[in-house]
C-alpha cells in the first residue's frame, strides 16, 4: 500500500524508561523507504520511571509526550487526540517506556495493565481489521489485550513465558526477522531482545514493515 498512514506510538525518550531510539528511528526510516506515512504520537502522562543513561541513577520525573517529542522532531500528537479510524496500522517501538508507562509490565509481569488509551487504541484498530506491530519489549501490550496472538520476543526468556501466561503464543526469531499472525493482523520483531546492534535493528524493522505491508494491503 502506497501512502498508507502508519501511527506509532512512543513512550518516552531512551531505552531504560522511554522508547528505544535506534528501534523508533529504525522503524520510522523503514515505514519512510515503504512509501508509508508515519504519525508519532505519545501519551500525555508522567513516564513512571527516568534514569540517567549515563549512571543507570534516577532522574526527576519527565513526561512521555514531551520526551517522545524529541524522537519525532517536534512532531508528535497527544494520545488522546488519537483516532484509530484516521490510521492504516499501529506500531509500537520497544524501550522500557513501553513496559513501564504503556502497561505495567516492568513492574507486574504477566498480571499486568494497560493505559486506558493505549488499550482503547488497540482494542479500537484491531477491532477495525488494522495491522498492529510491535518490536523488543512492546509484544508484551498486545499479549495482554489480544488472547491467543502470536508474537515474538526474540528466544525462550522469561518474557516469553509470562507472554503465554497471559494467553498469547510464542514462537523464537532471529534480529533480522519477523513474526506475523496473519489472522489476526499483527507482526512483532525481537530487535533488541536479540539484536547485537542497530543494523539488525533496522534489518528486522525493514521486515516488520515488509510484512505489516502486506497486512495493510
């Protein structure tokens, strides 16, 4: 599909508490070289934990909208004013944003929540038939909104295990590939979960966006 608009929703700025930056940036070059049309788009919220990337140390809170304005060079729009019906699919970049501010993974493994918004977003694109992707650690939302859904998160993890107890399935994928659940529209890649630096990042981002594609079409 040419032209089709792709949103992709960030949580932050880095990858111990916001979006990755290789992954987000890898995902919006690869969307760019499909001819698609990406959307950035980001919660108006507290991120629940910031750290110094230097010293692993805490920082004063930040927000996620404001941080994931850095990522999308300014260009970015509030969740909230977020309509899946204006958008061809979904995408979620990893960094631990995505498990510590999109749901409460990081802190409640498989028992967890997640955001309102982030949870009507979904619920609402895939209701509508709209591929989602989903890259490292970001599979984990969908495994705890949509049953049954295959994903990756690179190997057998720990992650992998809390993600069938919640009721998804997981199959094992290298970097520079990609998972894709055809029946129900969604397409994950490990990045980082496997990846030994950001040109597999991008090999598999180029992957997931080949097939998210093919979903789209």
């Amino acid at each position: 599909m040419e032209g089709g608009r792709v949103l992709v929703v960030l949580s932050g700025c880095g990858n111990r508490d916001g979006s990755e930056i290789h992954e987000s940036t890898a995902a919006l070059i690869a969307l760019d070289e499909a001819g698609l049309e990406a959307v950035c788009t980001a919660p108006r919220v507290a991120q629940k934990k910031t750290v110094s990337h230097i010293t692993g140390g805490d920082l004063p809170g930040r927000n996620a909208f404001e941080e994931s304005a850095r990522i999308a060079r300014g260009k970015v729009k509030p969740l909230e004013s977020i309509k899946a019906s204006d958008y061809d699919a979904v995408l979620f970049p990893g960094g631990m944003g995505a498990a510590l501010t999109l749901c409460t993974y990081a802190q409640d493994g498989p028992s967890c929540s997640v955001l309102p918004g982030i949870e009507e977003l979904v619920h609402s694109a895939h209701g509508a038939g709209k591929p989602i992707a989903a890259m490292c650690i970001a599979p984990m939302i969908l495994a705890r909104l949509l049953p049954g859904v295959l994903l990756t998160l690179g190997r057998e993890c720990e992650a992998a295990e809390h993600a069938r107890a919640m009721g998804a399935r997981h199959r094992e994928c290298g970097a520079l590939d990609a998972v894709v659940d055809a029946s129900m529209k969604v397409v994950t890649t490990p990045a980082y979960m496997v990846a030994e630096g950001p040109s597999e990042v991008l090999s598999g981002a180029r992957r997931m966006v080949e097939e998210l594609r093919k979903l789209m079409a």
